[in-house]
C-alpha cells in the first residue's frame, strides 16, 4: 500500500497503526477519539507487540485520525481480506489467533 505521510517525523510504521487500529475496532472502538483512547490504555508491552517504534510512545489521535483520512479503506480490505483468504486457503492458523483442535 502506499504511504500517505512523509517520511520527516515518522515515529510508527503503516503497518504498526493499521494493525493498532485493527485491534482496537475488533475491540469496540468506532471512532478515531474512541481509538485514541483505546491505544493510550494500552502497555508497552502491547505496543512494542503492535510493532510501533519504542514500545513506549503511543501514536497520538491525530496521526490516526490522519492515516484512516488518508488511507484508501477499499484497498485494506482488499489486501486483508486477500490475505485471510489465503491463510485460510492453506489450513494455517491466523497469527495471534489461537486454534482450538477436538479430542
């Protein structure tokens, strides 16, 4: 995907924040404020996880707010849903997603 913002500045990856942003709209969060507050209530240990640049800083409502006014929705769900298609295509489990087996 293309990145939408300039290099000067840069403190979280693209796909550090989709992936922040994913997280907190699977957990309730529909509004840039609302993921703003979700990723502050987060521990270093979460976002060092989510893949941001020290593990300590979260990124701030206004670089979400930018990055969801900038991206292109449709192409992210392509891709995403491209990408669970084909994890799901070869049996293999979704990273972070535990698989439960019948005994």
């Amino acid at each position: 995907m293309e990145r939408p913002r300039a290099r000067r500045g840069l403190r979280h990856s693209q796909r550090s924040l989709i992936a922040i942003i994913l997280c907190a709209v699977i957990s309730g969060a529909q509004r840039p404020t609302a993921i703003g507050e979700w990723v502050k209530r987060l521990p270093p240990t979460m976002l060092r996880c989510r893949g941001t640049a020290d593990g300590h800083e979260p990124p701030s409502e206004p670089t979400i707010r930018h990055l969801l006014q900038t991206l292109d929705i449709t192409a992210l769900e392509e891709k995403l849903g491209g990408w669970l298609h084909a994890r799901r295509a070869e049996d293999e489990p979704v990273a972070g997603c535990a698989r439960k087996t019948s005994a």
